[in-house]
C-alpha cells in the first residue's frame, strides 16, 4: 500500500504506469524523497495523489467515499491535468506506436487503413469532448464552488437552477473508452510479422493503460465531482429559500 510517506521512486517500482500520474503533476517519478517533500511546494495534495496511486496500482479499487473528501478544485484540477496529459502525451505516444507497427506492413494490409482512421477520428473526438467538458461541466463546477463557498456569483446560480441542473449534463456526457476496446479487439485479430511484434506488443500496452487511465478518469468525474456538484445546488437551493 502507498502512503504519503512513499517515494514516488518507489511506487515506480511497483508500477511503471505511475510514472504518468507524477508527469500530469509535474513530479519526478525518480524522487526518492517522500511524496509529502514532493507536493509540498506544488500546491497538490498529498492524500489525493496517494489515493490516485492506489486505485491505479490496484492496491485499492475506486470508491466514491474514498475521493469524497477532497474539495471540487482538487478534484477539477486532477482532471484538467489529465486532459492536458493525454493530448500533450500520451495520445502522440499512441500515433507514433502506430506509425511504427505499420512500417513493417504491407501497403494493401487493411491494418493501415483501419488504425490510420482509429487514431485521427479519436483525437480529434476526444480533443472535442475535453474542451466540452472544460468550458462546460470544469467551468461550471468551478464557478458554483465559488458560489456557494465565497459568495460570488450566487444570484446567478439561484436563477439559473430554477431550470437546469447537473443532470442535464449526466444525460449527454459520452464514453471514451469504447473506442478504444474496439481497436484493441480489432487488433488482437491479427497477428503481427515477426519483425514488428515489439511494436504490436507497446501499442497494445499504450491503448490498455491509456483505457485504465480514462477509466478511472471517468469515475472520478461522473462518480465523484457530479455528486459533490449535485450537493452544491442543492446548498445553494436550500440556501435561496431561507
């Protein structure tokens, strides 16, 4: 189990996944001081990364009463990193495992055309749904915290809840893993040449950490920062009526 008094070093030994918690929050993963010493200065905080670690290295699967006590900006703050993260990093590292397994292929290998197509539509789909979900539910949950905890902008909020809701977001919000299950399942079907089965092994990698990564993502946001929003209008709400 990981604790506070862990070094990310450590952790990375028992994980090599970690290292991209550490990178979205700008920690050496080579640290072999405490991960307390490395948020310190960051203005991170140590218990919340100490709990995505777990649940990451499977030490502890993700609860809602685990995450519930951390505020909405540390929970706002994980995901934003984690966007960035993945459009910065991690979704480049796929493109370029791909563009790596296919130079051993033919030209008329259906593989090109399959996964050329996989990697352009998501990246393009899933940079969409991160800059919906930024401007929309990140904004929203950010200025209501505000709202109900410093007071700004609450008659907005007591207006704009007479007719909407948190719910009105759950209802639209969309998967991001499904596509990848369906390219990891279109890949195991075929057998890579003899050359390229390295490669075929670190992209299949790539796409199943990445599909643990989103969904674990996915559970902190619609898990977790939807019912602490859902609390806060109804705060506000309660609070209007008094």
């Amino acid at each position: 189990m990981i604790t506070t008094y862990t070094s990310p070093s450590d952790v990375l030994k028992q994980n090599r996944i970690t290292e991209h918690i550490f990178n979205r929050f700008n920690i050496n993963a080579h640290s072999v001081e405490k991960i307390t010493v490395n948020t310190a200065l960051k203005e991170i905080n140590p218990n919340f990364l100490v709990d995505v670690l777990n649940v990451f290295c499977s030490y502890k699967k993700p609860t809602v009463e685990q995450f519930n006590s951390y505020s909405v900006p540390i929970i706002l703050d994980y995901l934003t990193r984690s966007h960035t993260y993945y459009s910065e990093k991690i979704v480049p590292e796929i493109g370029q495992s791909i563009t790596q397994l296919l130079l051993n292929y033919d030209k008329e290998h259906p593989l090109l055309e399959i996964l050329y197509k996989f990697y352009f539509k998501y990246k393009v789909d899933l940079e969409a749904h991160f800059k919906e979900e930024e401007s929309g539910i990140f904004s929203y949950g950010s200025n209501l915290y505000k709202a109900v905890f410093f007071k700004k902008n609450s008659s907005f909020f007591i207006d704009f809840l007479q007719q909407n809701s948190i719910k009105d977001f759950v209802d639209t919000h969309t998967s991001t893993t499904e596509d990848l299950a369906n390219i990891t399942n279109i890949l195991a079907k075929y057998s890579p040449p003899k050359t390229n089965e390295t490669s075929y092994r670190i992209l299949l990698e790539q796409l199943k950490n990445f599909a643990q990564d989103l969904e674990i993502h996915a559970f902190i946001e619609d898990k977790v920062l939807i019912s602490k929003l859902y609390e806060l209008e109804q705060q506000i709400k309660l609070e209007s009526s008094n």
